[in-house]
C-alpha cells in the first residue's frame, strides 16, 4: 500500500529529533522507491540535515551557502560540487546561471566546465534528459546513470567532452522549479574512475534541497531582466562577469578577440538596463 506524502516524513525525520521540522519527501523520490525503504533510508538523512541545520547560524546567505556545499561534497565524497539558481527551462530554452557557489576543482577546470555546460550542444545534452521528469515533479534528483547505462556512456561524446576538459566522469544533480522559468540545483561530481553516485545518496540530496530553505531560490527576488534570453556566447559571457573576470580574462578563457567580448559585453548591459559589471552584479549577486 503507498502511503500518502506526507506520513513518510513524520514517521522519520520527524520522529528522530525534535529540531527537525517535518520534511515531505518529493515526489518524485517517493514514486521510485518503497515506503519502508524511505523510511530506512531516513535515518542516514538525521545527521547530513543536522549538520546542514547548524550552519544557520552563520547570518551571510552566499557564505552559509558556501559552507553547506564544502559540507556536501565532504559527505558524498564527492571531487567537486556547486549550488546555483538562475532562469530558464529545457523545454522552453536555455538555463541561464545567475549566482554559483562552488568548491573543488583548480580554477583552470572549474571555468572549463561551465564554459562547456553553457554550450548549446552540452545544454541539450545534459538538461534535455530531465524535461519528462520536469513535467511531473517540481524537484528532481538524478545521477548520471538514470539517463546513460554504463555501457552507453563509455562511448558517449559528452562524456568525452567532460573527462577531456574537466577529468570528470560521474555526476548527480538535484534542480527545483518554484515556477516555471527559475531554478535552483545543487550538482556533484566525481573525476573519471569513481564509483557512480548510489540511490542511498540520492536519496539523501533530494531530502537536502526540498528541507533546507536557503538552498532553495526565492523566485520572488529573481528581477524581471533575468528572463531575458540570453544565447550561447552571452550566456558564457554573463557568468564570467559575475564571476568577476576582466574583458582580457574573458576573451582568454572563451578564445574570442577582446573586441568580440566588449561587444558581447555591450549587448548585456543593455538588454539588462546596466551600465557596469558592478551594476549587473548587484542585480543579481545581493538578490541571491
């Protein structure tokens, strides 16, 4: 018999400690699993949320998100992990990256990596996978393998992109739509030769997003100029901006010419009623 929504957190979460609300599992976590299975699986959750909990008492929200990732990957073992929010659905067009807490990684491959996420091609690849389940489910947490078998994803070219440019081969990621154009994930990875991320560990990232609050969006502190679409080269181009590299950095990292970034740079600015990178940065950044 399925148990309603709700019972499966209360007989669990809640029942363990008295500082842990209770938390309604996704749904699309509890469609793929046992009841009793959630409920073993709860009390791996009691100590990654506890843990998570404490570090609300640190009052900056990009510093407390900065510390719940470094706790993440530490938990999953994971090489390298990120939080983000931004705009954008697969169905509907390209997901654009607003803010990006990140650890793990040497710069060099960390800028590899979002460089070659925002490319139209890897776009399609990797958030296409995801529409069907979008469709159903607010949240979704999925890992590499619930989308390419092993023996698929040793010849693909995706992954022949990810281990060139970035030496990584598995990852999961955990996206929530509070509406339909604004998001917010929380994405692990591990470098080529780990071991894939287990369905104990999904389990545990879902429970983690839909909990804890601050690593969700606040869709009603996205700015309007935010939907704005945004193409491929722009799309790279607005990151690096937030991710406060200059124009000749920019130019270096995507290999375009500096004239090329300082026009790219000048259409930004106006579709978004900025002026400066400052300017842009503190309509996004401070609104995270």
């Amino acid at each position: 018999m399925k148990l309603p929504q709700k019972t499966i957190p209360r007989l669990s979460l809640h029942a363990m400690s008295d500082t842990l609300d209770p938390i309604v599992v996704p749904s699309s976590v509890e469609n793929s699993f046992s009841p009793l299975l959630l409920l073993e699986w709860a009390e791996e959750c009691k100590e990654l949320l506890t843990e998570l909990i404490s570090l609300e008492s640190e009052q900056d929200l990009l510093d407390r998100r900065q510390l719940a990732v470094d706790l993440i990957c530490d938990r999953f073992n994971a090489d390298y992990g990120f939080w983000s929010w931004g705009q954008g659905h697969p169905e509907t067009g390209r997901s654009v990256p607003v803010t990006i807490v990140q650890c793990g990684l040497d710069t060099a491959r960390r800028e590899a990596f979002f460089v070659l996420c925002m490319r139209d091609e890897t776009d399609t690849w990797l958030r296409n996978p995801y529409i069907p389940f979008l469709e159903k489910h607010r949240q979704v947490c999925r890992a590499r393998q619930h989308f390419w078998s092993d023996e698929v994803w040793q010849t693909s070219p995706l992954r022949a992109l990810l281990v060139d440019k970035t030496g990584i081969s598995e990852w999961m990621t955990c996206v929530r739509y509070p509406t339909p154009q604004q998001w917010s994930c929380v994405s692990l990875l591990r470098r080529e030769g780990a071991a894939c991320f287990s369905d104990l560990e999904r389990f545990k990232l879902d429970m983690a997003c839909a909990g804890i609050s601050w690593l969700q969006c606040d869709s009603r502190k996205l700015p309007d100029q935010a939907l704005k679409a945004l193409n491929e080269r722009q799309s790279q181009v607005f990151h690096l901006l937030l991710q406060g590299k200059s124009r000749k950095g920019i130019a270096s990292i995507l290999g375009l010419t500096t004239h090329v970034v300082n026009d790219l740079i000048k259409q930004i600015y106006q579709d978004f009623g900025t002026t400066s990178a400052t300017e842009l940065a503190a309509l996004f950044l401070k609104r995270a």
